[in-house]
C-alpha cells in the first residue's frame, strides 16, 4: 500500500526546518566589529558573488580583505543579505561549494553572522590557499543557504 504524505504535514516540517535558524534570544554574536576597529583602508585579496541556496534570498559579496596592517579579514558587502541572517546562520571558508564538516580540515569555521549588511570577521592570518569557496550555512538545519568561488 502506497503512503502519500499530508501536505499539511509536509508544510509545517519544511517550516520548522527552515525556522530553526530564525531569530534566538540565546545566542547573541559578535558578528561584526566595532566601527572603531572596521579596517577603513583595505585592499580586497580575492572574492566572489553569492549564490542562494535553498530557497533563501542569499546575495551580495564574500571577500578576503588585508588592511593596511597586514591583518586578514573576510568581508560581507554592505548588500548582504540571506533569509534568516539571524540566528544560527555562520560563515565558512571551504575547500569546495559544498560544506562537509564530517571531513576535519576542507572548511575552517569563521563566524556567526546576525543581521544584514557589511561585516568584518576577523582571521588569524592569511586563509590557507586550499580554502576557495566562501560558505554561508544554517547550522540548526545543517542546510546551505549560499556560496561562492573565491577568485
């Protein structure tokens, strides 16, 4: 006997998949620097434009930036924007367009991104060269929500 899910059903799994990475009082992220700090003189290095995923509205640029002293950014163009960008939703540096955090290495992990616009995420050092994709990911529903090439 064939088993043909309840629209209804169907409708409000997808909606609680895609919630879980709404807006939570628990966790608030220091997603961007204080404008004391924001570099103001800085030469992109390499990035790219978004592409959405999952039905999310996703868009603007992903860049890695160095400021004038030699301090290592990635980037968020003050156009970005993406459907839940509150929440869970976290920024990746990865070794291809497809996040796979079982494999320990091919991602490094950046930072939470709480709401639209331009950010500034600090980075250690230089990004590792193996790392060629900017990732943004809901990490509730471990879906991705956008990517990009990073040229």
């Amino acid at each position: 006997m064939k088993k043909i899910l309840n629209p209804f059903f169907l409708a409000m799994l997808v909606f609680a998949v895609l919630s879980a990475c709404s807006d939570s009082d628990d966790m608030k992220p220091k997603d961007k620097l204080p404008d004391a700090e924001a570099p103001t003189n800085f030469e992109v290095q390499k990035g790219g434009t978004l592409t959405a995923q999952s039905s999310t509205n996703t868009r603007g640029m992903f860049q890695i930036v160095k400021d004038d002293t030699g301090a290592y950014f990635v980037r968020l163009t003050s156009d970005f924007t993406t459907k839940f960008s509150t929440g869970t939703v976290t920024v990746y540096l990865s070794d291809s367009d497809r996040l796979d955090l079982s494999q320990s290495g091919s991602f490094q992990l950046v930072s939470v991104v709480g709401k639209a616009g331009e950010h500034f995420f600090p980075l250690a050092a230089a990004p590792d060269s193996k790392f060629t994709h900017g990732i943004i990911w809901c990490g509730a529903a471990a879906i991705p929500f956008g990517f990009t090439l990073l040229q």
